[in-house]
C-alpha cells in the first residue's frame, strides 16, 4: 500500500519524470481516498481515473500534471 505522501514525495524528488497513465491513476486514486493499494486497480473508481488521465494526456504526464491531478482530487474530497 503506498499512501498520497509516498507519492508526492516521489513527484518532488523526481521532478522531470514521466509517469504512465495507470501509475498516474494510483497517484489521484490515493489523493482522493489517502491511500492506494494494488488491489485497487479492480475498482471502477480507479478505471475510471486511468481512462480519464489517457484520454486527456495520452500515455503518460509529466510530474507537473500529476500532481495538479492529486491536487484536484484532494479539493474534490473536501467539497
């Protein structure tokens, strides 16, 4: 299980990484609900997000937009 500070923490120390689309959907996944665990990607939450980052950012997003996705999904958690 990897929570939203374990992946923050990786965005930030790898500032220039490109993210594939599915660990990008585990990243807002554990944003929104504070954790992300692999067993997971089997929920329609969690294919949902996925379908949604590859269809507006293709195959992968830059660390920039991962997290202004977390960030968003954390707002939406808190409305």
């Amino acid at each position: 299980m990897r929570d939203k500070q374990h992946y923050r923490k990786m965005l930030a120390e790898n500032p220039s990484a490109s993210v594939a689309f599915a660990l990008a959907a585990c990243m807002v996944y554990a944003a929104r609900y504070g954790m992300f665990d692999n067993n997971d990607r089997s929920s329609g939450e969690w294919k949902t997000i996925a379908r949604r980052l590859r269809a507006e950012y293709g195959e992968n997003l830059n660390a920039n937009q991962v997290t202004a996705e977390m960030d968003k999904a954390t707002k939406n958690t808190h409305a």
